[in-house]
C-alpha cells in the first residue's frame, strides 16, 4: 500500500486541468465519495497492525497532497477565466452623449445676456394668472375682444382664473411690488388659444421689458431696441418703429428689422418688403401706472414685449412652429453647436 501511495504522490505533482471540466474530473477521480482516497482509506482497515501507524501518516499526507493540488488548480483556472472574459478594464469609455440645449433656450439666454449687459434683472411670473394681472391692470376695457374665450384659456368654474396669453402680466405683479426705478426683464411661456399649425401655436414664449424711472423717454426706448437689435443681429441691422395700438402702452409702436435673412433684398420670410416685425412696445400708459401704484406724474416708462419663436425663427429659420415643442431629438441635435 505504501508503494501505492508513493506512486500516487508521483501522480498528483503532474496534474493540470485547463478547464472546469477537466478540473471536475480530477475532483471525481480523487476527492469525491468513490475517489481514490476514499478507496484507500477503506482499504486501510486491512493494513496489519504494524503498518498503520507509518501508512496512516502517509495516506493523511497524500490526502492533503491533492487537496492542496486541487485547490492550486481551481485558482489558477478562475484567473484564467477572469482574463478570457471580454471586459476590457483598460480600454477608454464610450463616449457619453450629453442632451442639448433646447433652441429657445439658447435664443432666450442670448436676449437675456443682451439686457443683463444693459443692467435689466430678470423678473419671474406665474403661468396660471388673474384676471387682475393680466387684463384689468394693463388697461383692457371689460369688453376688450382679447378677454373673450376665442383667445383665453379659462380654468373651468374659476372665470377670473386664466392661462396668461402675455408676460405683461408680470409688469404689474412687479410695479405692484417694488418702487421705481424698475428695470427688469420677464421671459416665459403665453398661451393663447389657436388652432395648433405649423404658423400658430396654443402656447408659446415671449420676453417682455419694462423700464421706469423719472424722465424716461421714448428715446430711450429706441435707444435699448436699436442696440438690442444689433447685438443679436448684427451691426449692421436696421430698425424701424411702426405707430400701433396696445391697451397698456400709449403712444405703442411695432419695431421692424431689417430682414436679416436677405439682408433686405426682399425674399419669402419678409414677404418680399425686406423688413420683419420683431416686438411690440411703447410707453407704459399712466392709467397702468396709476392702477398698480405708482404715481405717473412723477414717473414714466417704457414697456416691450417679443415672441421668442419668432426671434428664433429668425436666427435659424425653423419654418413649422409645431418642431419646438415635438421634442424630436433629429431636430433639437441640430443646435448641438449652438450651445
Ligand atoms: N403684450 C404684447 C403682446 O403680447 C406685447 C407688448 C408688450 C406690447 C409690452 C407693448 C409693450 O403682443
């Protein structure tokens, strides 16, 4: 027996396995119930007296022996694995897709940087509003055809409880609440409801400015609009003041740019004139001033309010309103660059 297990000690030192099969077998072979070591330990019971002792000692070594052989094996296979395995720690990431900027945010964060430059602050407004801060503090006489259901989203049951269709409403939320001289400006979403097309939408963005202090003038008002128009279009840009008519603002005026599409040739955006219609303003007419508080014979301002889609349009002539709020990422990925 003792020869036996000398030999088998030969055996062992050899052994390799270059897999989990291979590795299970050798388990099978040696360690397992019916295994070699078990075979020989049955077969100790037999060995005359005299010999247990010495063959005893030598079959607990043997039994370690390969027990020790396997447990080699089984680690140097589980390295193995880990290095087959097809993660490669070393190599470099995918590269991480960031979002975009939406394009309006891209327009409205460059008008904002435009009037910050100019010492405006921004002023901030609800979307669901009151009659009060949209219509009857900007001057609209209760018959006023901009109150009816045609253009204005009520909340059901709550008749003095509306969608803003204008940020004007902010500038008596903010006249109501702070003394001259005011100079902020007020950028966020209207809704006005219109059947949704490619030209029209039930909601969209407006920017809306407001300045008042002693002696401010219609010039002043030119002055900021001009420079505006210039920063974001270009030097070369040209303006033009169009008489209108706003119930907050008198006297009101529409300022044109220069198309800057064409440059002022003429083409299918300016409809051929050459010239596009960006805002409306005017000065703040003092019933407003009065109504939210503020004395107009000490006081005067002026007030402007532009589409921020139409400022984009301009920009980058996106031709159907409908993509800014589709959310189509093949669209919002053409403005990657722009942020
Ligand atoms: N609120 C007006 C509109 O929605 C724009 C405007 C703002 C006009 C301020 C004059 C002064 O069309």
């Amino acid at each position: 027996m003792i020869e036996q297990i000398n030999n088998l000690f030969e055996e062992i030192k050899n052994l390799t396995a270059s897999n989990a099969e291979e590795l299970e077998a050798l388990r099978l072979k040696y360690l397992s119930k019916k295994g070699i070591i078990n075979t020989l330990m049955a077969q100790f019971r037999e060995v005359p007296a005299e010999q247990k002792r010495e063959v005893g000692v030598r079959l607990n070594e043997l039994k370690n022996a390969i027990q020790e052989q396997f447990n080699a094996l089984k680690e140097n296979l589980a390295g193995k694995e880990e290095e087959l395995c097809d993660i490669d720690l070393t190599r470099t990431s995918y590269p991480t897709r960031l979002g975009t900027r939406h394009p309006l945010s891209i327009v409205k964060n460059e008008i904002v940087d435009i009037f910050a430059r100019l010492g405006f602050s921004i002023a901030d407004g609800v979307e669901v509003e009151d009659d009060w801060h949209v219509f009857s503090s900007m001057n609209f006489a209760e018959d006023h055809p901009a109150r009816d259901m045609q253009d204005t989203f009520f909340v059901e049951a709550h008749p003095d409880i509306i969608l803003r269709t204008h940020t004007s409403s902010v500038q008596s939320h903010v006249m109501e609440t702070s003394k001259p001289p005011i100079r902020i400006i007020a950028p966020g979403r209207v809704y006005r409801n219109e059947a949704i097309s490619y030209r029209a939408h039930c909601f969209f963005h407006q920017l809306e400015g407001l300045y008042i202090d002693k002696n401010v003038s219609f010039t002043d008002l030119k002055q900021v609009l001009l420079l505006f128009a210039q920063e974001m279009f270009g030097t070369g840009t040209k303006i033009r003041l169009r008489p209108s008519y706003f119930p907050f603002t008198e006297p009101s005026a529409e300022m044109d740019i220069s198309c800057n599409i064409c440059g002022g040739k003429g083409c299918p955006f300016c409809k051929g004139t050459g010239w596009v219609e960006i805002l409306g303003c005017g000065m703040v007419d003092p019933n407003v001033l009065e109504l939210c508080g503020i004395d107009s014979k000490e006081y005067t301002g002026y007030a402007f309010g532009m589409g921020i889609e139409r400022i984009t349009n301009l920009k980058y002539q996106v031709k159907d309103l409908r993509l800014f709020s589709e959310n189509d990422v093949r669209f919002l990925k053409l403005f990657e660059s722009a942020n």
